[in-house]
C-alpha cells in the first residue's frame, strides 16, 4: 500500500479552501449579510457548487472536508455551513462549541 505523502507533498494542501473576495459593489442583501455575520461573530462556510452570489458573501468555499477543517480552525460563535445538511455534521463534530 503506498503512503499519500509518495503521491502528494505534505506541503500541498488536499483540500483547498480559499478566501473569496468580495465584489465592489455589493448589493443590499449581501451588505446586510456582512453586517449581521459580524454582529454574531459568525463565519460563513461555502461549498463550491453554491451559486456566486452565496460565495461572494462566504468567508471561506471549498469542498465539504477541506470547509470542515476551516470549522475545527475559527473561534467563531456562529458557523454557516452553506451546502447540504450532512456537510455541517462533520464540521459540528471538529468544533463542538
């Protein structure tokens, strides 16, 4: 059995999770969502098949795994998982509180 470190650096991430940046002009919906996500204390997490828009307002999209470590990393209070409700579990179960 071959070890993942021979197919692919430690140093490579394997599940990419990237910052998205904003727009410049930002509609009223979404300036009100980053309004409320920082009055909460609250982190927003995207998978990549969620539509532009919920990415654009998103601190964080990438695939269900590499967004559930991002959950296990923030001292949020407030986790958005935006995906399909089996997403948020394993993210729920890296960060309890």
């Amino acid at each position: 059995m071959r070890n993942v470190a021979e197919i692919q650096p430690a140093t490579v991430d394997r599940f990419p999770v990237w910052k998205p940046k904003p727009p410049a002009n930002a509609d009223a919906l979404s300036r009100e969502i980053r309004a409320l996500k920082q009055k909460l204390n609250a982190v927003i997490l995207a998978h990549n098949y969620q539509v532009p828009e919920i990415q654009d307002v998103a601190d964080y999209v990438g695939d269900s795994l590499g967004l559930s470590q991002q959950a296990a990393k923030t001292d949020a209070e407030v986790i958005v998982f935006c995906g399909v409700h089996f997403m948020a579990e394993p993210a729920k179960g890296l960060n309890p509180h």
